[in-house]
C-alpha cells in the first residue's frame, strides 16, 4: 500500500477513518501494519496489501463462494475464454465495450470491485493517465495476487486491497466510477452491493455491473435449459429489484450469446425529484401530491354517485369539489366559522 492511501480508506463497518499503526515501510511503501478505528475494529496489512474484508466472519453464502474462487484461481485465467468462445464473441472486444460505459478520463479515481484476475482491470488502467487511479478490490486472495502480478506491466497508479463488496471501505462520493463484472450473483446481498456502488460513487458518476442471467425468454428454450443445467449460475434471476434508488439513465444491455446482463447507471442523490403540486387538468383534478395524500374513507354508492352529479353541475373538478365540500361540512360539525 502506497504511504498516504491510509487516509483514503475507512472502517467498512462504521464508516468511520482509520488509523495507521505499528506500520512497516519500504520507501514509499506500507508493508506492513494495522488500521484501526475509534470502535476498535483492526484490519492487518500484509506484503503491502491491506485486508478490509468485514464482517469479519463472513455469512456462510460468500464463504462457499470464496472457498470456490480460492480453488480454482489456478484454473480461472486459462479456462475464462472458453465463456467468449462459446458464442463467438471477442473478449477483448466485449470487455473494452463494457469499460467505455465508465466515461473514464485520464484522470479519473475509478473502483473496480470483485475484480478477479485483472482481464477488466487491466483494460481500466490502460485509460488512466498519471493522474488517474484504480482501485481493484476483491474477496479471494489468490484471485488478487494474480490481478496485482498481470498489474505489473500497466502503469497507472494502482490499489489493491482485499474487500467484501458490500461492505465497501471508503467514504461517499470517493470515486468518478465503479465497475464490477462477474460474482455479483454469488454476493451474500447484492441489494446491499449495489447500494454501496452508489454511496462511494459520486453524484453524477458512472456505475456498471453485470454477471450471468438466462433472460426470461430464453428460459424455455433448448439454448436456455442446456446452458443452465450445465451453468447454475445462469439460473439467477435479472436483479432489476435490487438497483439502487439513486440508479439515473439506467440501461440494460443484454451481452455475451445474450445470457450475460449489463447494467450502467449514472448516480444521483436519494430519491428522483418531480414536480407533484401542479394541478392535473380534467374532471378529476387536483395534483399527484393531493391524489396520494388527500385520499379518505370510502362511501356509499349513492353518496358517490350525488358526488358526481353536484360535481358535473358546478363545474368544478371533483377534487376542488370534494375539497370545498369536506372542508365546510367539517368546519360546521367543529363549530368554525368564517
């Protein structure tokens, strides 16, 4: 870990700044040490790589999947193009599509979470000039040390840390864009992941994830059944449910034989803003504000029905009807007058 990125990161848990201590330095470099937080959660630097993975006994969902990823990091870079190949694509063509969703410049602090071996990595860094920096993260830590080894012959600034990506060690709005491609289906809780992209991406910034997903219209299919029985993974259902509420101009894209799913999303802040307090033209009246909020016990039929007929006699829309109509009656019955 370069001196100073202590400062960068903070306690995934509290969200509260580290603290850099019994540090081991080579030049410019922290080899060795521990950050801590003010709630006393410590997370150990090892070689030069910090280890932020919280909860620090993990569920047992990313466990299985971590011991899975631990075991096949030998056999994952040799085997990954097999996934390309199968439907005629070109890896390097479908990736470098993916990456140009980020609208990286060369200055950019992008994070790459659950960033494997480094096949994306590698493409991000290539964008990034001396000002630029990449952040790649990941919960293996065979699959890291490979990424860190294929970094090597980039040269933009790079930081490695070990992390569980949805429990991100960084402060809000810390990154210009976020990336993740694969395992976020194997992901303890991918509402939370998306979520966190988000938080650390800041307003007006680029998000981009995708992973294995059967379409529904292929999930009946010889094409469809053949590759999920084969693949479980292509049984996981599309998690449009799990985006965040902050996702703005969000696209989906379809890619790899169309059994792969692309999202990217520009992030906002909270909720989307409309304007709920113009009045709605029409018998009906009112405003989006007041049809949700103004709403009041039902009546009877024939109270509805004389409703409509003093309504259409006065002209009025029934909102301003009803509002006159309830408004008199209730001052009359609490004694108010004018």
């Amino acid at each position: 870990m370069r001196a100073g990125e202590e400062d960068f990161y903070i306690d995934p848990a509290t969200l509260e700044s580290l603290k850099l201590s019994e540090a081991v330095r080579d030049g410019d470099e922290i080899i060795a040490g521990v950050l801590s937080s003010p709630s006393g959660h410590r997370f150990e630097i090892h070689d030069g790589l910090p280890n932020l993975v919280y909860p620090f006994e993990l569920p047992s969902l990313d466990r299985a999947a971590l011991a899975q990823y631990e075991q096949r990091a030998d056999a994952y870079d040799r085997y990954l193009p097999l996934t390309f190949s199968t439907y005629g694509e070109d890896e390097q063509a479908v990736r470098t599509a993916m990456i140009d969703k980020l609208d990286l410049r060369p200055d950019s602090t992008v994070l790459e979470t659950g960033a494997g071996t480094g096949r994306d990595s590698a493409l991000i860094a290539r964008r990034l000039g001396p000002d630029g920096r990449l952040y790649i993260q990941d919960l293996s830590p065979s699959f890291l040390a490979k990424n860190v080894e294929r970094m090597r012959a980039v040269r933009a600034r790079i930081e490695p840390a070990l992390a569980n990506g949805y429990f991100l060690p960084f402060a809000d709005n810390s990154f210009d864009a976020c990336f993740h491609f694969g395992g976020i289906n194997a992901f303890g809780d991918v509402k939370r992941a998306f979520s966190e992209m988000a938080r650390v991406t800041r307003p007006g910034g680029k998000v981009v994830v995708g992973d294995e997903s059967m379409p529904p219209w292929l999930r009946d299919t010889d094409f469809g059944r053949i590759l999920m029985n084969s693949n479980p993974e292509f049984v996981y259902p599309l998690p449009l449910d799990k985006l965040p509420v902050e996702a703005r101009k969000t696209r989906l894209e379809w890619i790899i034989g169309g059994v792969f799913y692309v999202f990217d999303f520009v992030v906002g802040e909270g909720e989307p803003v409309a304007d709920f307090d113009f009045p709605i033209p029409g018998a009906r009246g009112g405003t989006h504000r007041t049809r949700y909020y103004g709403q009041l016990e039902g009546v009877t039929p024939e109270a509805k029905r004389l409703a409509y007929e003093a309504q259409a006699k006065t002209g009025k829309s029934m909102h301003q009807w009803l509002d006159d109509a309830v408004r008199q009656a209730a001052r009359r019955d609490i004694g108010l007058t004018d």
